[in-house]
C-alpha cells in the first residue's frame, strides 16, 4: 500500500470517528409542564369555576358540589370562591372587598366582624382618617348606621332602625316611655349635649297627627302664608281644618282666635247672636260656670 493510500485511509477513519461521536454526545430534553403553577403569570386565563385560598387549596377537602344536594365541605352554588381579602384596584384591601385607590384615596369596603351575639355585616367608604362612614346590618335585625375607627371592632353608630321599622337616631335603645308605647321615632342627644330638631322649609314647617290614616291633629309654623308672619298654630283636622290655639312671636296667645291683640284672648264660639261665650268647667256638671260677653258690652257669669 503506497503512502498516499494509508493517508486517505487515515483520514477516513478519523473523519468516522468524529461522527460517533458527535453522536454519542447527543442528549435527550424533556419539557413537564404544571397547571396549576405554584408560581408565574399568565397572558389570559379562563377556568369555569375557580376557588382561591389555602383552605381550598386541596380539592380533595372542599369538592365542587355537582349534586344538588349541598354538604358541608362542599363548595356550593358559586362559580368563584374567595377565602381572604379582595382588592380591585388596590393592592392593600381592608375589609372582604375593597374597591377604590390604594393611595390615599377613599374606597368603598365590604366586610363582615364580630363575635357571639353581636355578628355585624356591611359595607363603609375608607376614608385616609379614621372618620369612615359605614352601614352594618346586625344579626338581631337591626340596621346601623355610623363611622368606623381604624379598624370594624371600634363603629360608632348614629342612627339605628330595628327589625319593627322603629328609629334611633342618637340611640340604639328604642324602648316605650311613659305612654307605653315603643316610639316610631326617638332623638337622643349625647350626655351633656343640646337635642333639637330643626324643620326647615322656604314658608310653613309642621307636624301632622294621624289615627289609621285620617289627619287629626297638626302644628305649624306658619311661616309668611297668611298674618300674622311665623306664628305656632295648632289645628284640628275633622270635621274640618281649623286653627283652634295661636301663639304669636311677640308671646299672646289666642284660643279662638288667630290673632290675640294681648297676652290672651279666649274667644268662645258664640251664639245665634255674635255673643262669645265660654265656659268654665270644675269637673261637676252642676257646679260649671258659664262666661258671657255681649256685643252691648255686658257681661254675665251664671250657671249654665
């Protein structure tokens, strides 16, 4: 064999030991994929029910109820189930839900708290300071008006409707008084604190006194609808409105009449004559005393 022919050879060889091994170097890759992922993010992601927390983490212990029929450790009647907090648009949440900014800014909360027999649900708008607003229903039926502190165990209420429909503003003791009554309406003033009630109105303000939804019984102020301008008034509603008792602002005050010209003036409803005649009465029907003034001018007292 010449020289030339061992060096093709040579080099044959070397040529096929390179390719084995460069085949013999090859690896083989496999790719798992984990869903859920324990961590990382996703561009979109759709479920048909989806239940979030550590106490739903395992299946196993809280299956989707697909029955009917709903037991204890099942997850029933929801499509998305959330065991913590629930921030939309904010990063920090202070109740079950919060909606709003995170920074600085008021956000409207859901939340629930409690202990025992004083179970509370409801939802408060989050100011930065601590005078939130918040209405919270109770579990003895009563809706609760108020603020919140810097966290749900310190709400002070300021008004307060029970399950009968009764209100509290004040309060949230609405029980009967001295007429027996439980009251559809109590005002509380805190201690050492003036209570008032103001109507306010462009002309008359008042109240209006109602049996089974007939008018009985009103008081106004009669602000400038007629003169005397802004006298108290107290009308009687059957068997037709009329103004029985006038206190004027200067202090008179008229029974009959709608403008007293002195510190009283009682003008009796009078005879077939214009007479004005009142009455005296000492709870005895025999011992009454009759009161009358003429138009001549007499005047008699006599039994009547």
């Amino acid at each position: 064999m010449s020289k030339k022919t061992k060096l093709m050879v040579i080099c044959l060889f070397f040529i096929l030991c390179l390719f084995s091994f460069s085949f013999a170097q090859q690896e083989s890759m496999t790719i798992t994929t984990y869903y859920p992922s324990p961590y990382g993010s996703y561009k979109e992601l759709r479920s048909q029910k989806i239940a979030i927390g550590s106490t739903y983490y395992d299946s196993a212990s809280h299956p989707w109820n697909e029955s009917g029929v709903c037991f204890s450790d099942q997850i029933c009647n929801a499509d998305l189930v959330v065991e913590g907090n629930v921030g939309i648009g904010t990063r920090s949440p202070d109740g079950l839900l919060s909606l709003g900014n995170s920074t600085g800014k008021a956000k409207l909360l859901v939340y629930d708290g409690g202990t025992g027999n004083n179970l509370y649900t409801g939802f408060g708008i989050d100011q930065p300071a601590a005078n939130d607003f918040t209405m919270y229903a109770h579990n003895n039926g009563r809706l609760k008006f108020g603020k919140i502190g810097t966290d749900f165990s310190t709400i002070t209420p300021w008004m307060t409707i029970d399950n009968s429909g009764n209100v509290g503003i004040g309060t949230t003791t609405i029980a009967s008084g001295t007429f027996g009554a439980t009251p559809k309406l109590l005002v509380s003033a805190a201690t050492g604190a003036n209570g008032y009630v103001f109507i306010d109105s462009p002309d008359q303000t008042g109240y209006a006194f109602r049996t089974a939804g007939v008018d009985q019984w009103g008081i106004t102020s009669r602000g400038t609808a007629d003169t005397p301008n802004n006298r108290l008034a107290i009308y009687r509603a059957i068997p037709s409105v009329t103004e029985v008792f006038t206190i004027l602002q200067n202090g008179n005050v008229g029974i009959g009449t709608t403008n007293p010209y002195v510190q009283l003036v009682v003008r009796g409803a009078g005879d077939s004559y214009g007479n004005a005649i009142g009455i005296i009465d000492t709870d005895s029907a025999v011992q009454n005393w009759l009161l009358v003034a003429k138009q001549n001018g007499d005047f008699s007292i006599a039994f009547p």
